[in-house]
C-alpha cells in the first residue's frame, strides 16, 4: 500500500516489559512523527526524525521512550520497563519535506493500540 | 505557545441538516491549520488545511473550513450531513516557535460527531 503502516497494530504488555512499536512511513518521505494518544485526548508529540536524524525528542515523557530511524525509513519506538500509564495509541506520521515547511501535510497511520497490565 | 480548543465534546445533527465543528486556536506567529477525522480503529484522516489566502478552504468529502483570524477560529463546515460523516474529528495547528521543533502539531482533544438517519 502507499500509506504509513504500524505493527503491531495492538500489543498487550505486563508491566515492567519492553515493547516495540515499527512505523513504516510513505516511502521517500523525509519527516517522520511519532504521537501518543491517550485515551480520550488528541494526539501528544513525542518525537521527530528528519531522514535518520532525531532533531526533536523534547516530546518523550521519560527516558524509558526511545525512538530511532536508523537508514532515514523505517522507525521504531521502544518502551523499557512499560507501566500502566504507557497505555495509549501510538501513532506514526510523515511528510515529504522537513520540517521547516509548515504546509506540509502530515500523513498518519492506523497506530498501536498499547495496553499495559 | 501554540494551543488548540474544541469546545464541544460532542456534536449531533439529522442527516441532510448544515453541521459545524468549532475550533479556536492560539499562536504566536501565523497559523497553518489543519483538519483530520478519526474512524474507530483508524488513524487519522487529513481532511483540509489553511496556509494562506483565501480563508474558506475546501476538502475532502465535502467539507470547508472557514478561517477567522480576528476569532482565531478555523471551523470545519457541511453544508449537508451524511450518517457516514460520523467520526471523531481533530483541529490542530502548527506555527514557527523559537526553541521548539517547526514540525510538530498540536491537536484539540477531538469532537465527537453524530449524524443520525
């Protein structure tokens, strides 16, 4: 397909456990966005990646998250030692340019619905 | 700081009847709004931004939005409801920050919208 997509697209973990969240995005896309969305709420940013670069991680709520894009395609989000509050959707979003065009559309996918026991 | 307000949770109207969906935002600096709709298990959809210009924009499925910088608003408009326009809807809205990332959004905690038949 040419739109983003997640895996999993739901993950139940005991807490305390390591998770990890795959976004592909729209190939060639050079942004990349991850979002939390809890629930109830509109999407919180977490953080950004332009091509493998992580400009912007201010979003992450604890060093337990931990992003990466390695090879500026596809990213992954992990959460170390996961407690009950981590559960939310994930979501995953990207764009054609960088960031410094704020026209550009952000294109999300389906998310990862998180649930942490 | 950049913030967005929904003030309704929820909106219901009859099929066939005009529906709105109030959004009021705060920037520093000029705005780029923008609309998404969520189905359930779904990310989100982009349905319209404002950039620029002409300040009633129109998008996918037949719905505009009308921008209003002397209200700070951008409210999403039908002129026509359809029982399939019922989603969870999400204003949100980028702006240049000094000290913060360009390309993040930030998004309304949603409405609700009901049509019903």
């Amino acid at each position: 397909g040419a739109g983003v997509s997640q895996s999993p697209r739901y993950k139940v973990a005991k807490r305390g456990q390591d998770v990890a969240l795959r976004c592909d995005p729209i190939s060639g896309h050079v942004s990349l966005f991850w979002y939390q969305q809890a629930l109830g709420q509109g999407p919180e940013f977490l953080t950004y990646f332009q091509n493998e670069a992580q400009l912007d991680k201010s979003g992450l709520p604890s060093d337990r998250f931990f992003a990466e894009r390695p090879e500026g395609s596809v990213s992954t989000l992990k959460i170390q030692r996961t407690q009950q509050e981590d559960s939310a959707v994930y979501l995953c979003a990207s764009s054609p340019r960088t960031s410094g065009a704020l026209q550009e559309t952000q294109y999300f996918g389906p998310g990862t619905r998180l649930l942490v026991l | 700081a950049q913030s967005v307000a929904q003030p309704e949770d929820q909106v219901n109207v009859a099929e066939g009847n005009p529906l709105t969906v109030k959004c009021t935002y705060s920037v520093s600096g000029n705005p780029y709004l923008f609309w998404y709709v969520q189905y359930p298990n779904r990310g989100l959809q982009f349905l319209l931004k404002y950039i620029t210009g002409d300040n009633l924009v129109k998008g996918s499925y037949g719905f505009e939005a009308e921008f209003n910088k002397s209200q700070t608003s951008f409210h999403l408009k039908k002129p026509s409801a359809l029982v399939s326009d019922s989603a969870l809807y999400f204003c949100a809205v980028r702006a240049p920050d000094r000290g913060s990332t360009l390309g993040r959004l930030y998004f309304g905690r949603g409405t609700q919208l009901t049509v019903w038949p």
